[in-house]
C-alpha cells in the first residue's frame, strides 16, 4: 500500500514557520525536535476504510458518510 503525498498549504507552512520560531526564542533544539515530529506526524496516521459497515445500524448497507457538525457548529441529524 503507498503512502499518500502530503501537500502543504501555503496557510500550514506558515503556521509551522510560526510554532518553530515560537520555540526557536526559547530553545533551538526544542524549536527543531517540534519541527520535526511535526513533519513526521502525517506519515504516520493510518486510515482504516474511508467507508465502514455501521456498527449502530448495519441495516444501512455499510456504505456511508455520516457528518455531526456543519459550518456554525449545530449538530446534524
């Protein structure tokens, strides 16, 4: 199985550049140990199947996406 390429945003390079400088003022290894397992860390999520059977209700065939919270942040049927 490949592993997905990661594409950085413009808006998470920044961010990144921002947390290591905030560290960097403090520490510089500690800023470069961050930066790293902030790099990292997207190579290691694992996803299981995107789609699952639902464990609530099996009836529904398996196949869907369920969505909890919308843009103002109400709960969904």
């Amino acid at each position: 199985m490949s592993v997905p390429k990661i594409i950085w945003t413009r808006q998470a390079r920044d961010a990144l550049k921002s947390i290591y400088d905030y560290y960097k003022e403090r520490s510089l290894q500690g800023a470069k140990n961050v930066k790293s397992d902030l790099l990292r860390a997207p190579k290691t999520i694992h996803f299981a199947k995107q789609y699952q059977v639902d464990e609530i209700n099996p009836k529904t065939g398996g196949s869907w996406l369920g969505i909890t919270k919308c843009c103002t942040g109400k709960r969904m049927a």
